[in-house]
C-alpha cells in the first residue's frame, strides 16, 4: 500500500470564522490574515494506492462554479486536482473509490463537472464507487440555515442520480485497512478515515481539526453547528491520538501536512514531531 497527497490548490476563509470565539490576537500568530481578515487554508487531499484500488479521501472545490462564487474565497496556488494525479501517472478516470468525508463545498466540489456542452452535471470520477454517511448525505439534502451555503445541490444531487453512491454502513466496508470513524459538531455525521499502514494509524481529520492549529479543544470553528458536540468528540479523538501515536492529517493547514500529537504541561494538546507524508510512507 501507497499513500500520496493530493493538492488541490488554497482558499481563503475569514480568520474569525476559522477560530470562532478565540480571539484575533491569539489566532494571528497561528494563520495570519490579509488586509481582509482572510488566512489562506489548504484544500489537501489523501490518494491510498492498493493493489489495483485507487481511493481518493475527498477532492477539493471543483472547477464547476461561477467566477462570483470562486471570487467570495481568493483561489491561489498552482496545484490542481488533475494536476496532482497526473503527477502520479494517474487521472480522475482511474480512482475507483472516493470517500467523502462530509459534503460541504470544500470537500466534495471535485465529485461533479460539467459535460463538455455544459449542459448537465456528470461524475468526475467516472468509474470510482462515492462513500457517503447515509446521515450526513440525508442531512445535506435537507441543510439547515446554518448549513445551506456549504451544501451545495449540484455538488449532491448528481451524486445520487449517477447510480456510484454507497453508504458506509460497518466501519471497513469501504477496506479492510480503513475503518471509518463519525464525528459528530462540525456537521452531522461527518467521517474520518483511519488507516493503518506499516504498524501505524493515519487519520484523515477532515474539519474535526483542519489544521495544527485547531488542536487546543477550545478552539472550535464558528461554522461548526454544535460547538460542544466538536468539543467532546475533539478531546476523545485527541486523548486516543496521544495514547496511540497517531499521526494526524489535516486536510487545512497550508503548511503543515502532518503530525503527531502529545499533551503539554496544563494538559493541553500540542503537536509533538510534524512530517510530510512522503517522509513517512
């Protein structure tokens, strides 16, 4: 088994949002904003090559959207989703299971395109199985007020009219060596994939906790929709993580990809040795 990162490019997000109630004297030493209160965040992805199983663990924004909508979030970089596969000698046509961590804009924009008429939405990943949570995806079709602006319907509804969704019911159905943890705060069911190579667990944290940042417990995003749910699911997964060595990959952080995490002094969770994945695996 091989494991790649996929980049997929950088958005910006207000700095507030990102950190919620922690204040900004605080959280600009962590990501400094622009003039425009804007920190930069990656849209990282995870490739597991597997025999002759390619398995994308989520994809990014897409390319699908009005220049308006691109133009509310600073696209920058030079990394694509294509590009990033293409390096690897591989093309979207090739993956041939993507899991979806949660269905927010960010995560799963690269899922759908455009035929090339632009006249109707298609698969991107035309020959990939999609792993969803039955209960996020039900609970992204009916998005509450706080939700709405981060499910979009031609990111899901495409989805389930191609006739490629699954739904993870057991923890492994997607593989035997990635078993699926649900978090619950950020969103409604959201998926975490660990995955256990050469003795070690891997875990994919999604926006459990985008970045190194994020680690302290309290530290929970504004678009989180039950922030004390995010906070108790953190502080489990965080004590498991330093019980286990864990290393942590986070989907946000534009610098660092991964790392592992110990407990300081007071108790806290900090990271302990930070690595890129190709130093590991």
């Amino acid at each position: 088994m091989h494991l790649y990162t996929i980049d997929t490019g950088f958005f910006k997000l207000d700095g507030g949002a990102m950190f919620g109630v922690v204040p900004k004297s605080i959280w600009k030493n962590l990501n400094p904003a622009d003039e425009n209160n804007m920190c930069n965040w990656a849209m990282r992805c995870l490739l597991v090559e597997d025999g002759n199983r390619l398995i994308l663990v989520d994809n990014g924004i897409g390319n699908k959207q009005s220049e308006k909508f691109f133009g509310y979030y600073y696209l920058n970089g030079e990394a694509t989703l294509d590009g990033s596969l293409n390096a690897l000698g591989y093309s979207c046509d090739d993956i041939t299971d993507v899991v979806l961590t949660h269905l927010h804009f960010d995560h799963c924009g690269g899922s759908i395109e455009w035929n090339k008429d632009h006249t109707a939405y298609q698969p991107a990943f035309k020959n990939a199985h999609f792993w969803s949570n039955e209960t996020h995806f039900n609970h992204a079709l009916n998005s509450n007020p706080r939700e709405k602006a981060s499910f979009l319907t031609e990111n899901i509804v495409p989805i389930q009219e191609c006739g490629q969704l699954k739904f993870v019911k057991e923890a492994n159905d997607v593989a035997d060596f990635i078993s699926m943890r649900t978090v619950y705060g950020h969103t409604e069911a959201m998926m975490l994939p660990q995955i256990t190579i050469k003795g070690q667990t891997l875990v994919f944290c999604a926006d459990l906790i985008p970045s190194v940042g994020h680690l302290p417990v309290n530290y929970v995003m504004a678009y989180d929709i039950k922030p004390l749910e995010s906070m108790r699911d953190r502080q489990l997964f965080l004590d498991e993580a330093v019980a286990n060595n864990y290393i942590l990959f986070f989907e946000h952080d534009p610098v660092v990809e991964c790392c592992t995490v110990k407990k300081n002094e007071r108790g806290g969770f900090v990271v302990d040795k930070t690595f890129r994945l190709n130093e590991l695996f």
